[in-house]
C-alpha cells in the first residue's frame, strides 16, 4: 500500500483515538488530522508545489512541529529535518522552503506568518535536485555526525513502511499504547519508532518540548502511564538515576539504540524494571533506524549483543581488506547491509549518490548462533606515540568497572608535545566511582600506553537527547586534541 495512503488511512479508522496529548491537551485522531488540513492549506496558498524540498527547524518536539512533519508528508512534499545547531543560508541550495517557528532563522528574508507562530520562507533556491523529483523520496536526514561531518541521507516511502513494520514486529505497539519521544523529532528513531508507528498502529503520543532532564521526564512518564520509549543508552543511564521504581514502573517496552548499551547499564536497568521488556539494538540513519534486534529474553544469556537482523534484512560481515564475506563465528569484519530499509543514498552539491548495499565502517563478530557483537568502528583507531591503539577497546574495558555507565577515549596533546589519552567517564550521581578507582583498574587491565592520564568522570554530559558527540566532549570539557 502506498504509504502516505496508509497514514492517511490510519487517522480515518483511529478518528475516535486518543492521538496526541500536549499542554496537558486530548486530542483524537480526527482533531489533530483537521489541524494538520489546515496547514496544508496554509502551504497550498504560498503554491509550494509537490515534491519540493521544505525544511523543517523548530527549537522544540512542539504541537506545530508535528502537524507540519505530517502536513508535508500528505501534501507530498520532500520534508527535510533540520537539527538544532545547523545555520540556514537563504541560498540554501537543498531546500525550497523553509518552515519554522522562529522568524529570524533566516536574517534578512522575507516571511509569511501562516499560522501563529508558524512561518513560511521562500528560499533562493528555485528547485530541488531533478534526481529527487521522479524519486519516491519523502523526507532528508542528516547524519548524527557524532564521529564525523554530517550527511544528507534520502529515505523513500518504502524504506519507511518496510522500517515501521520491522521494528513492530518486535515492539508490539497497538491503539492501547502510549509512546513518548524523549529525542527531537530531527533524529530518524523518533520518526520511525513514535512519530510514524504511534499513527499507523493508532496510538496515543504524549509531547513534551522541553529538552531531556530525568527529573521532569520521570514524573511525565509515571502521569501519562507511557508504555513504550525508545532511548539511547545515555539517556537510560539518565533515567535510572531518578527514582525508576516509581516512575518507570508502567513501561512495557524500553528500545535501547544508538550505539551498544554497557553490561552494567543493562543489568542495572533489569535489576530496578523487572517488569519491563527491554529490547537492544543496532541501526543508523542510513537504514532508516533498525538493522539488528536483541529480544528482551535474550538479553540475560547474550547482554552485549546487537542482536539478530532485522526480518528482511540482511547483514553480512566483510573482510576489511579482501572484501570477502566472513563466515565463521567469532571473527571481526566490517557490517554491511542490504534491505529496502537502506536509503536511495546522500545528497551532495545536487546530486543523488546512491548505495545499494551500505558498508557502514562499524565492526562486529557474530557468535555460533547468528548473534552480532558490536566492536567499534574501522576508524576509531588513534594513535599514542606511534602505536596504533583502539579506543573502542579502551572504552569497552572501562565500563567493566562496576558502577560505570559508559565511557569515551580521546588524544591529547600535552604542552611537552607527549601524546596521552584522556577518558570521560559517566556514573551515576550517587556513585562511588572516582578517577583513581578507574586509573586502579586500567593499571591493571590494560597496557601502558593505552591507561588514560586524565580522567573526568561525571553524571552528566552534553547533547544527550541523541547519540553523544565526541565534538561536543571535547569542547565541553576543554579536550586539546591532535
């Protein structure tokens, strides 16, 4: 079924449902589907014409955000996510248009207020790219560019269906569910997993436009009787830390993404929310979210796994040097994956570059039963004084010690032009973790060169609504790089 069909179906037989819940407001499904009509009213009367490119940056997870995310998508247009740092250029050369609620995003461009609060710019760009017209192309992302500069990634119809399908598979959510998106709406988890499954499966969505903060969110949860979040790790350490045997007592299904959760995490996490089906996984905006599951009864007997491909999706592990396929178990080699879950390609300087099969530069092995273990990425190997050394390997030590959440490695370099590593280092609050508790046990279980001489540990971090960026880490805490 064509998919904007199928969102367009599911407000028809969902119109008596709960759909959204905002400002302490009850909205059904044939409410909120009259709000999205006028919007798209709104952006028929500036003659924005189908599959033009409109942007979308607002400075929070807002009511008018999420009418206009669906509003674009119905009116078929290519709806472009925009992150919250990125600056827009009125000759923007991806976009047509550009839909905000912050009428100086752009300085010097003319504005149309079409809504309150809502505005529409024209932007110089006359046209999108010619590749994207006859595409099936419905929204743009950008990469998290946690480990590198970001990407626009073109997702279809069919990768989005065929995702939101996939991840139900295992989540189960149905009419009587209630989700709760804790990232912004820019990251391509919270799209497939509570904006577009929230609508399709006719459950109710609570939004709250404040950034994460434990505190607020907890107690949100508890309220709300949320059964089903979708998080990365850091934010599950965030939430474990704020009395969960309250307010996370209701949760049904916890989907942990963005990057492997520590054992220790994962163990604390059973251990306060024994009720709770927590399920583990891999994915990147490239793949529209998913690529491999870990069952919540599995997560005991295989704790640091990313699980099993997704149905549909195949994932093979290739030798980084031959491109040969490794079979056996229990030897590292590059993932790459195939499925109608993988993007049409990036856009760059106009043009469409596609990829068929994605080598996504991360490295696993699998185990004898077919399950994946996440080791890292190709490129987060550094360098100490001319020896080549993994910080993923680092990092994955560090969080054996007890009481540690996660960790981050980096390389500094010290005024006498030495070469050190640095780890940041996340606990809980009440912690009894400190830097000579973790200098103790790298003396110990690491070689010298690879003990870091400058430890930070810390309950918090920067930009914990998605994947942790390393950029961020090192000017937040003042890292000198090489």
């Amino acid at each position: 079924m064509n998919f904007v069909k199928l969102i367009e179906d599911s407000f028809k037989k969902y119109e008596e449902n709960y759909c959204l819940v905002y400002d302490n407001r009850y909205l059904t499904y044939s409410e909120v589907s009259n709000k999205i009509k006028m919007i798209m009213n709104l952006i028929d009367s500036r003659n924005v014409m189908p599959k033009q490119t409109i942007a979308l940056k607002f400075g929070s997870n807002s009511e008018h955000y999420y009418y206009s995310i669906f509003a674009c998508l119905l009116n078929n247009l290519v709806c472009c996510f925009l992150p919250d740092d990125y600056n827009v250029d009125v000759n923007e050369q991806h976009f047509n248009w550009l839909l905000t609620d912050n009428k100086d995003v752009v300085s010097g461009s003319e504005f149309s207020e079409i809504a309150p609060g809502l505005f529409l710019i024209e932007l110089e760009s006359k046209c999108g790219p010619k590749e994207l017209i006859n595409e099936d192309v419905i929204f743009i992302l950008t990469t998290s560019g946690s480990t590198g500069a970001a990407k626009w990634v073109l997702l279809t119809s069919q990768n989005l269906s065929f995702s939101v399908e996939a991840i139900n598979s295992y989540m189960n959510i149905t009419e009587e569910d209630i989700l709760m998106p804790l990232k912004s709406f820019s990251h391509v988890s919270t799209i497939t997993s509570e904006l577009l499954l929230s609508v399709i499966y006719g459950a109710c969505l609570i939004l709250e436009p404040s950034k994460f903060f434990a505190k607020k969110f907890n107690p949100l949860i508890e309220k709300y009787k949320v059964s089903s979040i979708t998080i990365v790790p850091t934010i599950l350490s965030f939430m474990l830390q704020y009395k969960p045997e309250v307010y996370l007592k209701n949760l049904r299904n916890i989907s942990v993404i963005g990057g492997p959760a520590s054992k220790n995490l994962l163990i604390e996490a059973m251990k306060v929310l024994p009720n709770t089906k927590i399920y583990c996984g891999y994915g990147l905006t490239e793949a529209t979210s998913r690529v491999t599951f870990l069952d919540s009864d599995r997560l005991v007997s295989k704790i640091e796994s990313i699980g099993r491909a997704l149905p549909g999706v195949q994932v093979r592990l290739l030798n980084e040097n031959s491109d040969n396929e490794i079979l056996e178990p229990y030897v590292v080699g590059e993932i790459c994956v195939a499925g109608k879950n993988i993007m049409l390609g990036y856009l760059h300087d106009g043009a469409v570059h596609g990829a068929n099969i994605l080598r996504t530069k991360d490295l696993a092995y699998k185990d004898s039963e077919g399950y994946f273990y996440h080791m890292g990425r190709s490129d987060d190997v550094i360098v100490i004084n001319g020896i080549n050394v993994s910080a993923f390997a680092i990092e994955k030590k560090i969080e054996e010690v007890e009481g540690v959440f996660s960790a981050y490695v980096f390389v500094e370099q010290r005024t006498t032009g030495a070469e050190t590593i640095t780890a940041v280092v996340v606990t809980s609050e009440d912690s009894k973790v400190n830097e000579n508790t973790i200098y103790k046990y790298a003396l110990k279980h690491l070689k010298s060169h690879e003990v870091p001489k400058r430890i930070i540990v810390t309950s918090e971090l920067p930009s914990i609504s998605g994947k942790v960026s390393r950029n961020k880490l090192k000017l937040y805490y003042g890292l000198k790089e090489m």
